[in-house]
C-alpha cells in the first residue's frame, strides 16, 4: 500500500453509526484488522468459556446438578442462536453493510452476555445463550468478509490467520480465566458469573475499533455508491485516484460486477445458478469447507477438553482444566506459524497435509482409548492419548483453521458473498451444535469409538479439497472470479484511469435495488465530503 501519487484524504461520512478520523493506509488496515480480530476473539472466548464452567461445582449447585442432556443443551443452543444470526445476515446483511451489522449484532451480545451472567434458571440461561449466538452468529458472517474486501491480495492471507491467532488466544484467555476462578479459592455463583460477563469488555473493543472505519469498496461500488468506493480505495492505498493502484482495484471491482451481473440470473436462483461463473460450485466449496471444518471434531475438544481428558484418559477434574488449558496453547502455535505460511505455501497445500494428519491422529486415539477404556494400568497409554489431543490440534490451527474462514470469501462472487457467507457461516454453526450436542452422549454411549467418527470425516475431506478448489494465494478478489469464469473474461485495466475518474465524479449515484428487500438507497457529493443519505423510498 502507499503510492508516490499524494493527495488529500475526502472525508468520508459513516451514516449515523460512526465516524471518520482520518484513518488511512497501513493504520487503516490495522484498525480494520483489529475490529475483525476483535470478532474473532469474541467467538474463541466464547466457544471456550462455557466448556469450563460446566463442569464447576458452582455452576452445577446454581442449576440443581443438571444431567449430560441439559448440559448440552446449555452448551450448544448457543450454536443454534448462531445459525439463526448468520441466516438473518442473508436478509439484512446487504442492506446494513459490513460494519452496521457488526455493530448492531454488538448490541445483541451484550445483552446475551448480562442476561447470561445474572441467570438462575436453565431457562434463562439458555435464553442469554442464544440472545448472544444471534449477534454471534452475524459477527461470524461479517468479519471474514470485511477482512478479505479491504486486505491486500499478497497478505489477505496473513491477516487472516492473525484474526484466528487472536481467536485461539481468546479460547486460552476464556479456560485460564475458567481455571482461575473455579480453582482459585473463590466461592459462590461468581466464580462463573465474572467469567461470563468478561466477554462485554471484548464486545466494547469490537465496537469502538468498528466505529472509525469505512465499509468496504466492493460493498459500496455493489451498491451502486461508487464516489463512496473510489474515496475508500484511495484511503487504504494511500494515494490518489490517479494512481495505478486506486484505478486498477475500482476497474477490476467494477468489471466483476458487470460481469457477474450478465451472467448471472436473479432473484433466489443466482445462489444456485450453473452459469459462466460458477455461482453453485462456488457456494457448494465455501458451504463445505465450513462444515467439515466442525465435523473435524475440533469443537469437541475445544467444549469439552476437560471431559475428555477425565472421561477418556481417566484424571480428576483439576489436571483435567489444567491440561485443557494448555491444550489449546497448541491452537495458537499452530495459528502463529500459520502467518508465515499461508501466503506463502497457499491454502491448499497446508489444508490438505493438515488435514491427513487430523485422520491419522484420530485413527491413533482410537486404539489408545480403547485399551484405556478396557482398563489398562499401564499409564504410558494415557500420556500417549493426551499428546494426540495436542498434535490434532496443532494440525487444525496449522493448516484447517484460517483457511476455513479466508476461503469463503475469497470463492464467493461478490453479488452473492453476503448471502453466501451467511450460508456457509450457518452450516459451520448448525454442524457446531450437531457435534457440541452430541459429543457428551457419544463418550457416554460408544466411548473411544466416538475418536474413529472424526478420523473417517478427516479423511473424506482430502480428495473434496484436492479436486474442487483452486488455489487463491497471491491473487485480489476480482483475479479469483477469472479462475471460476468458463467463458474466458479477464479484467481488463486499459481504460481504467477513465472509468475510475468517471465513477468518481458523478453527481447522481443511484444504489441498485436488492431483488430479495427491494432496499434504495443513494449517495450524494459534498464538495469535500462523499457521504451517504436515505432517499425518500
């Protein structure tokens, strides 16, 4: 980022819901990094806190001593309030934008997360739990997308795997802070009350950092905002509408709406329409990959760690959070090697070894539970079993994790990315509740022989992934929807310094409808102020 082509930054208007500080080229993308990291953590502090709880003797007296079936409903409704959030950003997501909708879904976490922390009653803790996974689940559908519209193509990647390096911390913070509240000698319902309600300090970061920046260029120019667009482009690369940088990304963002435009059809048939640029083929990878991401079993570690280590392995509850935590110390390591890699070696070739690895692991826990399960005394087998649980997760967060959440983004057509992550964000939580809510009765019921599920899962994923999806590394959005195009278009930037300096003068910005709302809405130009306005429809 950054040009020679110097120039004064338009002040660009945030609607009623923030404000502009000026923010511009690398301090721009880090603060937009910063909000998506901040959704992140949300959902890694999340998805870790509850896992500890349940199983404190506090919690338990407050609920009355809830059996297996209760605790995963506590659990995992959670995961259906997510579905639900990630579904409402199909209707809303396009009409909101990337940033009114992760602060809106803000609002709801921080109710979920007070009604959570005052409840007495399953009944109301569940009602907290899935308040909180509605915002959840809309947060989850968002961040991915305003990460890869405003990052870089050579380092989309890299942000990417931050945002889940930022995720893995939240879950450690969540099962430390689980420890040191359940084993620190406190007593009474706030040794899970506090916990709970530490989530809303995260939620208020994720807020504030979402207040001061833009919504994205390709949210703009898609809504026909294009002055809007070309003034944001020109913030995150630092220079002027006469650079190279600005003209070609405005060009090759335009260019792939009017294509996507031509070839595809309208209405609800586009999310499934066998047309030029593959629109059913894309939607089905960035559906998969999010689901089998879940069906990994990786959740079932993260959730119920603890119950793993004491139900499979056979040790107390204490060395049991104790191992959980430093278990998921694993998700960072492979996380933050991940950075490095990801750009470099390309998703597909950390995916796939990953992944492989995921099944053998998962083939060798089955064997070392089952001989702890027939009653061995040979302790060598349950430290063998809990380094497996280490190497599984070390293989997820190193080549299944950040590829998951990066790859729908990159696949998805821009005139039905909203819709499409709300879709894959919603397979990824309605297969998060499967498992969180079958995982207890599954150790209970068929012991190691749950371990052998996941192994078989892993190793169906590898030829899906090998066959169906290209590789995106070191390519921008527009020179993804190339790969997928079967009529030959490629963006063409030899008339792009015209267009772009068109776009960026009219007067008369006029927002396409949204087939599915019927939503309208405009911009208008200041003389130096792009702003946005609600016309009178």
């Amino acid at each position: 980022m950054g040009s020679g082509y110097q120039y004064s930054p338009r002040r660009i208007s945030n609607d009623y819901f923030g404000v502009d500080v000026g923010l511009r080229g690398k301090a721009l993308l880090s603060v937009i990094t910063a909000s998506c990291a901040g959704g992140f953590l949300l959902v890694g502090y999340d998805n870790g806190v509850m896992g500890g709880i349940v199983s404190l003797g506090e919690f338990n007296k407050t609920f009355n001593n809830p059996d297996a079936n209760t605790i995963g409903n506590i659990v995992s409704l959670y995961e259906i309030g997510c579905f639900i959030g990630a579904l409402a950003t199909f209707v809303v997501g396009d009409i909101l934008g990337r940033r009114r909708t992760i602060l809106i879904s803000s609002l709801f976490m921080i109710a979920g997360a007070i009604v959570q922390a005052a409840s007495s009653t399953v009944g109301v803790m569940i009602a907290g739990r899935i308040i909180s996974g509605l915002g959840m689940g809309a947060i989850n559908s968002t961040v991915p997308i305003l990460q890869a519209e405003t990052s870089p193509a050579v380092s989309r990647g890299q942000l990417v795997a931050l945002d889940l390096t930022v995720l893995n911390i939240g879950i450690v913070v969540s099962y430390w802070v689980d420890y040191a509240f359940g084993f620190g000698g406190l007593i009474g319902s706030k040794v899970w009350r506090i916990p709970l309600a530490l989530q809303c300090v995260f939620i208020v970061i994720l807020m504030l950092t979402t207040l001061i920046i833009p919504d994205t260029p390709r949210w703009l120019a898609r809504k026909g905002r294009h002055e809007e667009a070309i003034a944001v482009l020109e913030r995150l690369h630092n220079a002027s509408i006469d650079s190279p940088e600005v003209q070609q990304s405005y060009a090759g963002i335009q260019q792939a709406l009017e294509h996507e435009r031509a070839a595809a059809n309208t209405g609800w048939s586009a999310l499934v329409a066998n047309d030029s640029i593959q629109t059913r083929k894309r939607l089905f990878l960035a559906c998969f990959i999010q689901a089998a991401q879940q069906l990994s079993g990786i959740n079932a570690l993260i959730y119920y760690s603890g119950t793993l280590f004491s139900q499979s392995i056979g040790l107390d509850n204490k060395k049991s959070a104790l191992m959980a935590g430093g278990l998921n110390m694993c998700l960072i390591l492979g996380s933050t090697i991940s950075i490095f890699l990801i750009d470099r070696v390309g998703r597909k070739k950390l995916l796939i070894p990953c992944i492989a690895g995921m099944s053998a692991v998962m083939c060798v826990q089955t064997g070392l539970v089952k001989v702890i399960q027939e009653g061995t005394t040979n302790a060598n087998f349950g430290r063998a079993a809990s380094a497996m649980l280490f190497v599984f997760e070390f293989f997820f967060s190193l080549g299944f994790q950040a590829t998951v959440w990066l790859i729908p983004s990159e696949v998805l057509p821009l005139l039905i990315r909203t819709k499409g992550s709300a879709l894959s964000t919603a397979s990824n939580w309605i297969f998060n509740f499967a498992v969180v809510k079958f995982t207890p009765s599954a150790l209970k019921n068929i012991g190691w022989q749950t371990y052998i599920i996941f192994a078989i899962l892993n190793a169906c994923w590898v030829p899906v992934i090998y066959f169906m999806l290209p590789e995106t590394k070191g390519r921008s959005l527009e020179e993804i929807d190339e790969l997928f195009a079967t009529d030959n278009w490629h963006i063409d930037n030899s008339h792009a310094a015209a267009d772009t300096k068109a776009a960026a003068h009219r007067n008369n910005d006029i927002e396409y409808n949204d087939v599915d709302t019927g939503s309208h809405k405009g911009s208008a130009k200041d003389e130096h102020v792009v702003t946005s306005t609600l016309d009178s429809r």
